[in-house]
C-alpha cells in the first residue's frame, strides 16, 4: 500500500458529516466523472465507510489505494481503472 | 441605495429565501427580485403518488403560481437565465413571453439583471443521454421525476396485466434518496389492491451495498422488502438500458431482463450553470457547507439540489439552507457580522419515508448526528399527508 504523501490526487470529495445519501455515493458520484487512471479521495468521518467503500471499489473492479486516518475523519483514495 | 438581490429559481429554497429576506430587509435596504423559467411552483413529492391515484398533473395540490406564494416585495421575473456574468455581477435573461411581470425593460424579450448578491436555487434536471439506452428507449422505461412522465407510468400501470417490474436508478445523484423505495412499496400495495400481485414478480435494483445508503434504515426496509416477497438486489450500478430487448445492465457485469422498468433518470445541475462554466462536471456548484457561498466567487451563493453538498436533494435540505442564508444575507447586507448559529447551515434535513400500508418513518440529521430512524408506524404516515397538504400553506412563505 503507497504511503499517502505518493499519491497525487485529482479530485478531493469532503463528505464528512454525510449520511444521506452518504459517503459511498459520494464516491459513486466522483468515481462516475473522473477520467480513467484518475485518483479519487474521498473524506468521511461515517465509521461504515471503512468497510463499504474498499467493498464497492473492489466490486466495481477499481484500484482501493487506501484508507489514511486524520483527525475525526478517515481520507479513503482509489484510483479509477476502466 | 438599495441593495439588489437577485434569486434564480422559484423552488422551495429559492421562494422560501426570497419571501425571508422581503420580511426583514426594507426597501431602503435591499430591492429582491426572483427569476423564474415558467413561473410556476411544483410540489414535487406529490409525483410519487400520481401513478397511483386520480389527482390530475394540474391540481392545486401540485403546482401553484408562483406569484401567489411570494411576498408583495418579492419582484417577479419569468424568463430564462441565458448567462451567469459574475465578473461583471449581471444575468442576461430571456423573458417567457405572455407571462412577464417586468419591472422597468418596457416588456423588452431580453435583459439584463444586475446584482450585487446573487442567489443561485437552479435546482437539478433530468438528462436522459447521460445514461445509454434511455433516449433510444423513451416511451418504452418509465419514472415519476416530472409530472407528466409520472402519468405516463401510471397509464402503464393500468395495461399492465403481470410480469417483472424492476426500480432502479440511472445515476448518482439524484432527487429524494427514499423515493425509489417508497415507490416499490407502494407499488406492492397497489398491485395487491388490483389482484395483480401474485402475477407480478418487484425487483428492487440499489448500487450500494445494501437496499438504502443510511444503515439504519436498510435494516428496518430489508424485511419488509423480504415480507411482501419484493426481490432486492445490490450492488448494481446502471450501466445501460436496451428497451427495445428489455434489458438492464450493470457496471458490474449483471443483466436483468424486465417487463415494465421504473429508473430514476440521471441528474445534473442545471444548463445555465453549465453554460455559464460555474459548476462541476455534473454541473453541480461548489459550495461551502456552512455559509452556502460558492467556492471561488464572492457575493453569490447556492441552496438546494443546484449544490454539491453531502447532503441529500431534498426539499427539506432546501428549506433548512434558505432559512440560514437569509440571516446570512440580512447581515451581509446591513454591513454586519453574521452570527454564526442563525447563519451557518448544519446540515440539518428532515424527512419522511413511506413504508406502504399506511405507514412511513421519519428521517432526521446533521452533519453531527446521523438519522435513528422509529420504526414505521401510522403517526408518521399521517403526518406526511398532512405536510403534503399544509405545504401551500406555510413552507414557501417560509413560516415553518
């Protein structure tokens, strides 16, 4: 897993604070209109977001680059692959 | 000399901020005028019922002129927004003819607006061509995002003899996160009045991980879905719909075949914004989640669907932003301070979700606290029809 000071990020989501409709759509939303090879971070401070995010990355077949703990809130990065 | 504050859009955030700021700003302080494109207000949840029973698209439940709902201060202005000039603060506008109330332009076809603070409540529409299939296919797929669609699929629903229905969405995000739940549930309970359920097979399409984003409330919606024998399916994200063979596809790789579809159709921002280069690549206008400005612009700001809060689209979000813009704008516009707890939005939303068999559950939050769903009951039912009705009354004159 890159350490997150190598990644560089194209676009940064902040849906900390988020429920409905909540981080994971908030990632669906910015996953949809980045370009292919484009990084995605995505800022949420909803505990469900450590288990649902990396699961819909993995099932949508993209690249889950990790999951960054900050103060009260979690920054999730993926990469976008097809 | 007066302050001009202009607000695009007559939705519910829109109505509501205009009608606050007419309240409490003299016309010493500020002249407040709201742009329109038909001049008319719809009460957009009503469209969930239409498939369902007799009311017709025009009844006053539904949609009233806007005039009517605006304070006597409030100018109003039906046209188009062509133009957003934030650079030189002015909006070109192309009025819709026969319907104007313009205030000095001699009843000219075009003008231009200046500002010096600008409201932006442009809300979302609808565009089919985001999603491959849905233009091709029109006719053929159904949803209850606009009135008249939403009598289309009811139209639909009265041939339907048996089959599959399947309810999805076409994109993310959309308008009323509980909506397509709530119409499956009602769907269940209309197909059971007509004797038409047995011959039906519901099947519930959600691209999350679950049936709804808030967890919570998933878990209370899952058995119900389970008990009434509706079918469910998740992580599917709409990729494509062939309506010719009837078939749903997903980014996942699943295709489901379907008599009858019900999609959400894709959300945008709205085409003056796009036009005008303000917002994101869906459209949507970067906004500060406290203070409601948007990102990189100064004296204009955004409420409702037109933003790209966390938030859900709702009319609720709308309402709760439009009353702390409007002591936001008050003070901006008095030279003073804003205070920080009546002028920053918190996030707060409420909102209703039908369940079917007349009852609903209440969806309340912030951005601190999430939503501790009750459990379905009759009260909260009632209490959802009774707001679609004292609606007209009291939440675009922003009396609530």
């Amino acid at each position: 897993m890159p350490e997150q000071t190598e990644i560089a990020i194209d676009k940064e989501i902040d849906a900390r604070g988020s429920f409905c409709p909540g981080p994971l759509m908030e990632l669906i939303r910015g996953m949809k209109t980045l370009p292919v090879g484009g990084t995605l971070a995505v800022l949420s401070s909803d505990p469900g977001s450590a288990r649902d995010i990396p699961a819909w990355i993995q099932k949508a077949r993209h690249e889950f680059l990790g999951a960054f703990p900050e103060q009260g809130y979690t920054r999730f990065v993926a990469r976008k692959t097809h | 000399m007066p302050q001009h504050i202009l607000v695009v859009g007559g939705g519910v955030g829109g109505t509501i901020v205009a009608n606050l700021l007419a309240r409490s700003l003299h016309r010493q302080e500020a002249e407040i005028s709201l742009i329109d494109s038909t001049g008319m207000h719809a009460y957009m949840p009503g469209w969930l019922y239409l498939p369902f029973n007799r009311v017709e698209t025009d009844d006053s439940q539904l949609i009233r002129p806007e005039r009517g709902l605006l304070n006597n201060q409030v100018h109003l202005v039906t046209g188009e927004v062509q133009h957003i000039d934030t650079r030189n603060r002015e909006l070109h506008v192309r009025h819709t003819l026969d319907k104007d109330e313009i205030v000095g332009t001699g009843g000219a076809s075009e003008a231009t607006y200046p500002y010096d603070y600008l409201v932006l409540a442009t809300g979302a529409r609808l565009v089919l061509s985001d999603l491959p299939g849905l233009m091709e296919g029109e006719g053929k797929w159904h949803h209850f995002y606009e009135a008249q669609a939403a009598l289309r699929l009811r139209e639909a629903l009265h041939r339907f003899e048996g089959g599959r229905i399947v309810i999805t969405v076409g994109g993310i995000p959309y308008r009323c996160p509980p909506a397509p739940l709530e119409f499956t549930f009602l769907l269940d309970e209309w197909l059971r009045k007509r004797g038409l359920r047995e011959r039906t097979e519901l099947h519930y399409l959600s691209p999350l991980p679950r049936v709804f984003p808030i967890e919570s409330v998933a878990e209370v919606a899952t058995p119900l879905l389970e008990e009434r024998d509706v079918k469910y399916t998740v992580f599917f994200n709409t990729e494509a719909v062939d309506a010719e063979h009837r078939v749903i596809s997903s980014l996942e790789g699943e295709e489901i075949a379907y008599d009858l579809l019900v999609l959400v159709p894709p959300h945008r921002g709205a085409k003056v914004i796009e036009d005008s280069g303000l917002g994101d690549e869906q459209a949507w206008l970067p906004t500060d989640h406290g203070t409601l400005e948007v990102k990189g612009l100064s004296h204009v700001y955004a409420l409702g669907d037109a933003t790209d809060l966390p938030v859900s689209k709702s009319g609720s979000a709308a309402h709760f932003e439009a009353r702390v813009l409007a002591q936001r704008l008050i003070a901006v516009v008095r030279g003073e301070e804003p205070e920080p707890e009546k002028a920053t939005y918190d996030g707060e939303v409420m909102c209703f979700l039908e369940t079917g068999r007349n009852r609903a559950t209440q969806l309340v939050f912030n951005y601190e606290h999430p939503p501790r769903p009750p459990r379905p009951s009759q009260y909260y039912h009632m209490e959802k029809l009774l707001f679609n009705r004292a609606y007209w009354h009291i939440v675009p004159q922003g009396l609530l």
